[in-house]
C-alpha cells in the first residue's frame, strides 16, 4: 500500500461507500493514546450524520472524490447496457453485490443498480436484496445528481429510462 494519504480539502464533496455522498466540514486532530491524529469531519446530508474518519484510513475505507462527469455520463450509458445473467441464488448475488458496493466506484454501484432492477422484474426480490438495490439506487442518483450539476429527480428519471430501454 502507498504511504501517499488522499488529501481532502475542507468543503469538498466525497464520497462514503455505503454511506453516500457527504461533504468534509472540518479537519480535526484528536488525541489517541500518545499521539494526535488528524481526523475528517464529514457531514452526510442523506442520513443527516456526522462521522469522523482518520485522514490515514479515508483511502482504506474507500473515501473518494465524487467521479468527473465523464464517469458519471459512463456510469448512466452502462445502465442501459445489456448485461451478464446474475446467479439466481440470491445469497450468491446478494453477496457478489455487497462486495461490489464495498469497492464503491460508480461503475460498480451502476452495475448493481442494473442487475437487481432487472432481477426484480422477473421475481420480487428478497427484503436484504431490496435494500441493497434501495441503497445502491441512492448513492448512485446522489453522486450523479452532484457530478453533473442535475437535481435528484433529474437523475432518477435519467436512471429509470435507461434502465426500462433494456
């Protein structure tokens, strides 16, 4: 692993995998046993939380920048894609998703979003699935709606044509 520490600025949009989109309000240093470490103070609008993250573990926990359009528009293009059939044991899929959403990149997230959409049209799916599919769909229009400067509703409605084109 790189010794470089991701350097956020206060302000700065990021992104929380699983958390969703926050923004840094403050940098903090807070003692620990004998030593200060510098902290991210980061406020999450979604589930209007606070968290404090170790500016040395941010890029452990997949804290990131919110993608350049470029990514986003990439990430919407691929929701319309035709795709790979998923396992139909949903503790499989459910599992392959998590993972996915742990790794935390748009694509990856746009990918579950696809999948389970299309998994839920041919059978309701599993109430732990549905959250899942809930979170991903959130974190996604979130990130989108902040990359490309479009509100929420925009997106969703982006998100949802392309997803019924398939």
């Amino acid at each position: 692993m790189s010794e470089q520490v991701t350097t956020f600025q206060i302000d700065q949009k990021v992104v929380y995998p699983s958390q969703g989109v926050g923004k840094i309000v403050s940098i903090q240093d807070k003692k620990f046993k004998d030593q200060t470490i510098p902290y991210y103070v980061i406020y999450l609008e979604v589930t209007d939380m606070t968290v404090m993250v170790p500016t040395v573990k941010a890029e452990e926990l997949g804290i990131r920048a919110i993608v350049p359009q470029e990514e986003a528009q990439r990430a919407l293009e691929l929701i319309g894609e035709s795709f790979e059939p998923i396992p139909s044991d949903w503790k499989l899929r459910y599992q392959m998703n998590l993972d996915l959403l742990k790794k935390g990149s748009v694509i990856d997230i746009a990918t579950i979003v696809r999948s389970l959409y299309h998994r839920s049209k041919i059978k309701e799916l599993p109430i732990l699935e549905r959250k899942l599919y809930d979170s991903a769909l959130k974190l996604l229009e979130d990130e989108i709606s902040f990359s490309l400067g479009k509100s929420k509703e925009e997106v969703e409605a982006l998100i949802f044509a392309r997803l019924e084109a398939n």
